[in-house]
C-alpha cells in the first residue's frame, strides 16, 4: 500500500515552487522505493527569521521534513538512504533548497518501534 501525505505546516495556503517540484520529485521515487509511505512536511516558517528565508528567489521554501517507509531501504545504511533521497533533489538544493530532515525506515524497524511513526 502506498501512502503519499502532504503536511501543510506553512501558514501560506498553496505551496511554492520548491515545494511543489519535491513533490514531483518523491513521485517519481515512488516508482524505484515503491514506499509503505511518504509524507513532505515544508518547515520552512519555522525558519523565516534566517536570511535564506528572506530570498525571494526560492519563495521563501528551504526547510523541508521527509519521511519515507519502504522496503526498499532493507540491507542499506542510514547514509546509503538518504543519499537516493538527496540525488532525486538536487536540482531543489541547487534552486535553495537549505535544509532537509529525512528519516528513513523499512516496515520492520517501524513496526518494531511500536508507535507505527517513522
């Protein structure tokens, strides 16, 4: 089963370009991770007193929270991970993008962490 979530954490009420791209972008990892579920959080109001936040350029999008459960990940490093998540957004840091949080589970670890969160 595939859940893709899109938490809205922003207080704007349509996302930016950054933000829509990274979406675009986790679709087309859905395709090679085939995940249990992604959810995108933009973080970036948390961040708008730093002076990236203030750059017009990148909307004001620099602070992203990925979650992504998929077997997938079996058999890899925490760095191995995030390095398939960090190549599909290249192009996002090269644009701004600052700063991204990612946790990446398998099903087992999740269900063995017992609170069904990644």
């Amino acid at each position: 089963m595939n859940n893709l979530q899109h938490a809205r954490n922003s207080p704007s009420s349509s996302p930016g370009p950054v933000e829509i791209s990274i979406r675009e972008k986790v679709i087309m990892l859905t395709a090679l991770l085939q995940p249990a579920s992604i959810t995108i959080t933009n973080d970036s109001w948390q961040h708008r007193h730093h002076s990236a936040m203030r750059d017009q350029e990148n909307n004001g999008e620099t602070h992203f929270s990925v979650q992504v459960v998929s077997d997938a990940f079996e058999k890899k490093t925490t760095m191995q991970r995030h390095r398939i998540v960090y190549s599909a957004l290249s192009d996002e840091f090269a644009r701004g993008l600052h700063a991204l949080s990612l946790k990446t589970k398998t099903v087992a670890e999740v269900a063995a962490s017992g609170d069904g969160r990644s």
